[in-house]
C-alpha cells in the first residue's frame, strides 16, 4: 500500500510539473508576440508591413502605436510587392510616417534593382529615407560573385537609388549578412539591425532602427507584424 501511495504521489507531482511547464510555455508565448520596447525609452515605434501580411486596417496600426512604416516594395531585379501602392494610400490616409524598402539580391545586377525600385517608388520628399534589406548571402549565386563586388554593386544600387529620392538610404541589415560581408563599418550610411527583445549589436556601430519583435501580434493586420522602433 505505501509504494502504491508513493506512486500516486509522483504521478501528481509529476503532472503539476507538466502543467507548470505548460502554463509558463504558453505565458512565454504570449509574451513574446505581445511584446515592444517601452515608449517611455522609444518614443517613435513603427512597424514593417509586405502583401504577405494581408489586408491592413491603417487607422487601427496607428491606434496600437505606429508612428511610420516601412512599406516592401520590390525584391530583386524584377519582383514587386503587389500590395505597395495600396498600403502606401492607406498608410498616407493614417497620417503615418511612410518610407519604402527593397530586398536587395547579390546575384542580381545593382542597375537593374535601383530601376526595379524607383519604378515602384514615387519621387516624394515627404517620405522617410529608402531602406535596403540585406540578408540573402551570394553564395547560391548561379555565377559567382566576390565580396568586393558585394560592395561594390551595392554602391552602385545606393547611389541610383538616392539620386531618385534624394535621401541617403537606410541598411537592414540581418546579422547574418553583416558577418559575412562587414558592410556597416565599409560603407557609411545609418543602419536598421534585426534582433528580438535584446538589443542587437553586431554592426559594431550604433543603430537608427531596430527590429525589436519580428512577430508581434495584433488585429490590425491579418499576419503577426514586424515591431520597429528609432533610436532614442
């Protein structure tokens, strides 16, 4: 009788372990797709919003706290977001601070990309600085291309595409990337770092902009957001 008690006594214990552990795994959940940085320390927070995130209710985004947005505009030589001008109207119609980006492709021509994105993007002194995301690597390149061209082309690509805005851009840059190729500290323009929670550091510089939260939930979109917030 006392063994089968000491069993019963373990199972017991060991299930309000299992449900401790639950409670805190759904806790951690919770908390992580819930989370930014406080106001009181980041004052200007945004978001990054792309097609992929679906149908945007504007007025709700700046109501939960954006202050701008990054809008994805095009990709590559050739690929655009097909949701860009209408999240550019409805951002604009927020009265949000609205700037576009581009996921920039080593194994893809820099002239080609700057055209892919002024395209696409309107010549307007109100919007933020253009930002370039830098996170695909070269080396699945059908030809090969060297670091030094890496730069070298994504010179190229700054230079066209701040003619057409008129603003030095912005580098997103994911970690990553800047392990490999050492950009922040080669090429001066101010830079948006990818981390979450923590603040990130590997640009060896200070940042602009953070990535602090790449899946923050809420109910203004349709798809968890990417949470950015400016250097106080």
């Amino acid at each position: 009788m006392a063994r089968k008690a000491s069993s019963r006594t373990q199972l017991r214990v060991l299930g309000a372990l299992i449900l401790i552990a639950l409670v805190g795994g759904l806790y951690g959940w919770w908390h992580l797709h819930h989370w930014r940085p406080e106001r009181s320390i980041y004052r200007v927070q945004g978001v990054e919003i792309g097609v992929d995130d679906g149908e945007v209710d504007w007025r709700a985004i700046k109501a939960i706290g954006a202050d701008f947005v990054y809008i994805d505009a095009s990709a590559s030589a050739f690929a655009r977001d097909p949701a860009f001008t209408r999240n550019l109207t409805g951002a604009r119609g927020a009265k949000l601070q609205v700037g576009a980006l581009h996921r920039y492709d080593p194994c893809q021509p820099a002239d080609r990309q700057a055209a892919n994105f002024v395209t696409v993007v309107p010549r307007d002194p109100t919007m933020l600085p253009p930002a370039v995301e830098l996170d695909r690597l070269a080396d699945d390149c059908p030809v090969k291309v060297s670091d030094a061209a890496i730069q070298s082309e994504l010179t190229t690509f700054l230079n066209q595409v701040e003619t057409h805005t008129g603003k030095p851009s912005l580098l997103k840059l994911t970690e990553r990337f800047e392990t490999r190729y050492q950009v922040a500290n080669t090429i001066d323009r101010n830079v948006w770092l990818v981390r979450n929670r923590f603040q990130p550091d590997y640009a060896g510089r200070p940042w602009a902009l953070w990535t602090a939260n790449d899946a923050f939930s809420n109910e203004a979109s349709g798809a968890d957001l990417r949470w950015v917030v400016l250097q106080p």
